[in-house]
C-alpha cells in the first residue's frame, strides 16, 4: 500500500504511523508545578536529540501537565523505564487533575535531583537532569497551519546512573531491561538476549567494505 499521509486515509483499523516508527524509547518526565505540585508522565515522542551537548525532547500531543510546569519552571527529569517498573509507569499515565502527584498515584518513590528541582523516580537505574532550552509548536509544513503537537526541547545537566549496572567502564543497558512503545497498545523489552554487537564498516583503499568485528566494544572509536 502508499497513501497520502496529510488525507491520511490509509483505511487501515488504526493509523499505523507509530507502528512504523519503533521502538521508541519512554522518557519518563518529572516536572514540578509553580506551586510545588509534583507531575510524572511517560512520553514516547522521546529521543535523544544531541550528545554534544546532551539534548533531549519530548512531545506534548496538545498541552499537558507536564509541559505547563516545565514551561512554568524550566525543569524537568526522565527516568529511564524498565520491565522493573511497567505498572507503575502505566499508571502514571493516567488522566487525573493536575494538582494530583502520579508518584502517589503509582505507589513511587521518589530520589532527590542534584542539578534541578524535580525529583526522578527511585527505582528507575537512570535519569536525566534537564533544562528547557525552548517549545516548539509543529505546524502544517504546507499551509502552517498549528498543530496543537509542542515539542519541549531540554539540555541535559545531570545524569545518574545506578553504579551497579556499570561494568569495566561501560553501562550494562541490557540488564536494565529498558521498555519501549511499537504502535498500538504494544511495548518491547531490551535485555542482553535481544542485544548485538556491530562494529563500523571500515572501507579499503580499493574500495572494499568489511565489518572490524562483531567483538563486544571496548568504549574507544579506533
Ligand atoms: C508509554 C506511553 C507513552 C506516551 N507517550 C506520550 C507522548 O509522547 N505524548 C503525549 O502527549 N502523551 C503521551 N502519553 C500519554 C501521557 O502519558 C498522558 O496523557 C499523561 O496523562 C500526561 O500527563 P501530564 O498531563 O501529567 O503531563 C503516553 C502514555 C504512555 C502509557
């Protein structure tokens, strides 16, 4: 099939658009309120944007909790999600007012931050401290029209890592079990049994392209 993605009339059950960009990893956004109301939400229009210097994003599918308190205080945390915490990270995606703490709610606890002022959740083996660079709206490219989609836009300051999921230098991704969103209602885990090593091509002076090695990498571009 092909279709027009702005008619959009792909006449499947379900937009398969997030299906198809997968999987996407989980930002799970802290942000504190102007009154000192405490917010945590998962989002999958999450990425990391940049490492140099470290930037990440997440989108706000019209304007919510979380992006008024980081637009009201600059701040905001994610926690890495793992298979450790799916429930309580699904619970705090759930729709309640906004003066309603989704810690509580999912039956979290919470670890200090050392660079902002939102907690991170203290069970999650990682987190990223974070200010607001800017929000963008994303429009329409052909008539410009707003989209009610705002992307939020935060420089990395702080990040924490459990010591125990380090080994010989390098993070031991897999055994955290990171989840990520597919489409619908599916989600994927990352363990060190989905895992593989692939090294970069390296091209001959006549033109021939070889992998290095699938050995497991020793953290230094060679
Ligand atoms: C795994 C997962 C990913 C989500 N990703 C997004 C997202 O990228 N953007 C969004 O607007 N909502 C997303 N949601 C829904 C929000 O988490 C939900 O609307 C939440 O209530 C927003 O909380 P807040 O108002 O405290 O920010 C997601 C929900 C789940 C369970």
């Amino acid at each position: 099939m092909y279709y027009d993605a702005i008619e959009n009339r792909h006449n499947l059950k379900h937009d398969p658009f997030k299906a198809l960009v997968t999987p996407r990893p989980i930002g799970w956004i802290s942000s504190l309120s102007s009154d000192g109301v405490l917010n945590l939400a998962p989002y999958s229009f999450f990425n990391a944007v940049s490492d140099k210097p470290h930037y990440v994003m997440f989108v706000s599918s019209g304007r919510k909790d979380s992006i008024y308190n980081v637009e009201d205080t600059g701040e905001f945390t994610c926690s890495l999600s793992t298979w450790d915490t799916l429930d309580g990270m699904n619970i705090s995606s759930a729709t309640v007012p906004a003066d309603a703490d989704e810690f509580q709610l999912a039956g979290l606890e919470t670890s200090p931050s050392n660079f902002v002022a939102p907690p991170r959740v203290k069970n999650a083996p990682a987190a990223l401290e974070c200010k607001l660079w800017r929000t963008l709206e994303m429009p329409d490219v052909e008539t410009g029209s707003e989209s009610g989609h705002f992307v939020v836009f935060g420089q990395v300051v702080g990040i924490y890592i459990d010591d125990a999921y380090i080994k010989d230098g390098i993070v031991d991704t897999g055994a955290m079990r990171p989840i990520a969103r597919m489409g619908y209602m599916d989600y994927t885990v990352v363990n060190p049994d989905t895992m593989f090593t692939l090294n970069r091509p390296v091209v001959a002076e006549d033109g021939t392209v070889s992998n290095t090695s699938a050995e497991k990498w020793d953290g230094t571009y060679a």
